[in-house]
C-alpha cells in the first residue's frame, strides 16, 4: 500500500469511526463500553444492550450482578434471548438480561423525557422481542423509549431458606424485580448518552408488568429511579394469603420459602448447589402463573402494599392507572351458574352472598356483571384502591382510565354483553395495530392515537392533557373521575362504583385478625 492510498485508508477508517458504517449512526459510549446502533426512518435503535451480567451458574437466583466491560463496539442491532420460560422452545436462554432503546434524539445533548416499558405474562412468559412492543411509534413522539427483560417463572422468583441464607439481606425470590430495579438503575448511569434526560423517567407497563410498576412504587430499592409511573391492568393491593388467588397474589417469606422448598424437592436437588447445576429444561413444570409471583420480602416489597400506601410509605411519583371493562372474559372459568356461586363461596367465605347481590350471576349464564367480579378482584379494586390511597396520602397528580374499546356486539349474539378483554390495550398504546386487519376501524386508530399521545404527554410532564385531546380531569379525594376510552376519549364516573364498595369491605376484612386467620 503506497503512502497516499494509506492516507486515504486511515482518513477513512476514522471517518467510519465518527459517523458508523455503511451511513448508520455513531457508536455510544456508556458505562461498559461503545455499542453501535441502527438508523430506522429517523430513530436510532439499539437492540440487545446488555445491562447486567448473565445470571447463570453460581449466578443463579441472586441479585443481578453488574455486566461485563468490553472492548471496541459492541454491536446493538438485534434483540438478545428472550428470558427462559415454558418450555424452553424458541429464542430463550437464561443469558437474558438485556434492553433495549429506541431514540429520536440527534445528539447527546437534547434530554428527551424517558419511558421504560415493563411486559406482562404472568411473571411467568415475557419478552421485549414482540412486535407489540415496538418502540418505535411512541419513541416518534417525542421521547426515548426504553425495554427492559427481566427474568420469568421460578428462574425469576424462587425463595428458598437456603438462598436466603446466602443473601446478604437474609431474603430470597423476587429477582425478577431486582432484574427491573438493575435496568432502571442502568438507565440513570447511562441514557444521557441517547439523548435522554434520566430526571424525566416514566415506568410503564400491563398486566404482570403493570403490577410490577406499583410494586416498584413501594419500594424503597427503587427510589429515585423513576419520576412517573403508568400501569395498565396492574396493581398489588391485596393482603398476602398462602393459597392465592387473583387480586390475593402475595405470600410473605416464610411461605413462599416453603414452596420452594417442595419444589426443590420436585426436583431432586438435596440442595441449592445441586439445584444451581440443573439445566433450565430439567427444572420442574407447574411452577407457572401463581406460584412464580414476587413475594412479601421485607426488602424489596417492604410489607402488605396497601398499608404502605396508607402509611404514606411509598415512591409518591405521578401516576397514571387503569384497566380493561371485561377482564373477567379472559380469566373467568365458571360456565354455569351454580360452579359460579361455588367458587365464590370458596373463595369469599361469609363475603359471599353480599357479593353475588353486588356482582349478580344470571339464571342460565355467567354474565359479564358476574364476570365484573374477577375483573375487580384482580384489576379494578387494587386500581381504585391505588388511585384513591395515593389522592388522600401523597402530593403527585393521579390520573385513572376506563379502557372499553372493542367491536360492536350484536345484541342477539353470544357476545352481546361481551366488552374489552385482557392486553386488547398494549397495541393501541404501541400503536402497532395492524391497519390492514380486518375489523380495524377509524375508531381503532384514533383511540390508538389519543393513549399513545396522553402516555407520551404524561412522560413528558407528568400529565397526560395537552394540545388536540379532550381534557383528562384529576382523580382527587374529592372528584372521582377517571377517562373513559370508548371510541373516542370522554371522562366519566369509576365504572361499577358501588361493587367496587361491597369488594372493598372483604379486603378490609381479610386484614383484621379474624379475616387473616379464616384465610391461611
């Protein structure tokens, strides 16, 4: 190579350096090293950051660990292994702490307001690979989006007497959460570097992911670490109980280290060394939705949620809750009307009668008001109970919504009483409904395009109203009103206010000493 054609290399590869190949942008420093993203019709996006080390081997079922430094750059173009779930099939891998940002900005320079999606599955299946959860449309509204895995199932949630032990802070099981705690704590150390402002951070995210977002708000290992928080079909207010239920989710410790225990034993494992070696295909089916559920561990979720927020013990950012008008229709199994009373009596005791007057059972069908009662239990009580504890406790702004955006139902048809069933609102916020499916409408689109301005408008400034949107009242100790998303926005009542009433008086039963003791 002559001296002229060296020159002309060496010009180049710097120049490749500073502006990325092949016209992609400029690599990013953060706290690990340089990682490369891609351009995508005005966005850079980064795929796969790892934010964590690896929770494998000796790893296992501890706290995230900090991730590795590495050398030259990283490539960030595509989605790492999804968290290892079900059965192991597909792009999963215990190797899954991983996130991912989309961001608008031009320079490092611009702060743009922040929101951290969360996903749903249960604490049992998630993923931040899925389409749904592009970024992309929100990230066009002016903020960074950000996602974040966290680990799912037993790998995510197992107590056990002997981790707890070996941890510093004597407890065991929520690592899952502690895996969301480490990428919000990632995000404040490095998202200036996409442009982001880490003083302007939202959390967001439905179903598991919403009730992740409350617990997150409760506890004191996430304090500063976000300065909003969105939660659809979320919420965990219930008291603990040994035998769960939706809306009763939690166990303390002691407990939920018992059923570890039995299902170390499943295993085979004589202990937790033994249980550490096992490959993530040999461990135990059946430890899914339910059982693999973060747990009362006096650390990370201090005590019973509810009497956290009573006490004013809590992260008291802006909050922004809500949930979907037949929730029930996804998770409610009774088909007969007499299995729907029995279950209520299992479950309700003496409760029972008063609530079947309050959420009525037809003579020949389970109706969507009975269904209403499994919506209330799992979503809509701990979202009313959310929104009213902060309003009379803390000084940040609340804002609740009523999601019931679905198809015109026939009124002769099976479905006539059928509304808005569980996740149906994740794409409408991500905007990524497919516009060429059938039964998509105009109606669709412009419910899809008024949540996706409020979230982006709340992560902007704690408030969701702005230019071009019907006006979203306050939810206040003294006017109750939530937004109502039903072909278009329109604010109105809470939705079954006076079930919700009856409901309430059996979770202020079930904390007296009376309540806690008929329930273990």
């Amino acid at each position: 190579m002559n001296n002229i054609n060296r020159g002309a290399f060496v010009l180049f590869s710097l120049l490749a350096i500073g502006r990325g190949f092949a016209g992609q942008p400029e690599p990013v420093r953060v706290e690990q090293g340089l990682v490369q993203g891609v351009a995508e019709d005005g966005l850079t996006v980064y795929r796969g950051i790892p934010f964590a080390a690896a929770p494998v081997g000796e790893l296992r079922w501890r706290a995230p660990q900090p991730a590795a430094k590495w050398d030259g750059v990283r490539k960030a173009m595509q989605f790492a292994s999804d968290p290892y779930q079900g059965d192991g099939k597909g792009n999963v891998s215990e190797d899954c702490l991983y996130l991912n940002v989309w961001t608008p900005a031009k320079s490092a320079n611009e702060r743009i307001p922040v929101l951290v999606w969360i996903y749903g599955g249960g604490f049992s299946f998630g993923s931040t690979s899925t389409p749904t959860h592009n970024g992309e449309h929100l990230a066009r509204k002016g903020v960074v989006l950000v996602s974040i895995n966290y680990r799912v199932g037993p790998l995510g949630f197992l107590a056990h007497p002997e981790l707890s032990a070996e941890s510093p802070r004597k407890v065991s099981g929520n690592y899952g959460l502690l895996d969301m705690i480490a990428g919000l704590q990632w995000v404040q150390k490095n998202i200036k570097a996409f442009g982001g402002d880490p003083n302007k951070v939202t959390i967001f995210g439905e179903s598991a992911g919403g009730i992740a977002v409350s617990m997150l708000c409760a506890s004191p290992q996430a304090k500063g670490l976000f300065h909003g928080a969105i939660s659809q079909s979320g919420g965990s207010f219930g008291p603990p109980r040994f035998t769960t239920y939706p809306g009763e989710n939690m166990k303390r410790l002691a407990d939920a280290e018992q059923a570890g225990v039995a299902y170390a034993k499943r295993a085979g494992a004589v202990s937790i060394a033994e249980f550490r070696k096992l490959t993530p295909d040999k461990l135990p089916a059946g430890f899914g939705s339910g059982a693999a559920w973060p747990i009362i561990d006096g650390w990370v979720i201090p005590d019973d949620q509810f009497k956290l927020y009573e006490a004013g013990k809590y992260n008291d950012v802006s909050i922004l809750v809500g949930y979907n008008s037949d929730e029930g229709l996804s998770f409610s199994r009774e088909r007969t009307p007499a299995e729907f009373r029995a279950n209520v009596e299992k479950r309700y005791g003496h409760f029972a009668e008063k609530l079947l007057a309050a959420y009525p059972v037809g003579t020949n069908s389970v109706p969507k008001t009975a269904r209403d009662l499994m919506r209330d239990a799992a979503f809509g009580w701990h979202t009313w109970s959310w929104a009213r504890l902060q309003a009379r406790t803390g000084k940040s702004k609340v804002f609740c919504y009523y999601f019931d955006q679905h198809p015109t139902r026939e009124a002769d048809s099976p479905q006539a009483d059928h509304g808005t069933p569980h996740g149906v609102d994740v794409p409408y916020v991500f905007q990524t409904l497919d516009r060429n499916k059938p039964g998509t409408t105009p109606s669709d689109l412009e419910i899809s395009e008024a949540i996706a301005t409020y979230w982006a408008n709340f992560a902007k400034g704690g408030n969701p109203n702005g230019a071009s949107l019907p006006t979203w009242p306050q939810f206040t100790k003294n006017d109750r009103q939530v937004m109502y998303f039903r072909n278009k926005p329109y604010p109105g009542p809470v939705p079954s206010a006076a079930a919700l009433e009856v409901l309430d008086t059996y979770f202020a039963w079930r904390r007296t000493p009376e309540g806690e003791a008929w329930a273990k």
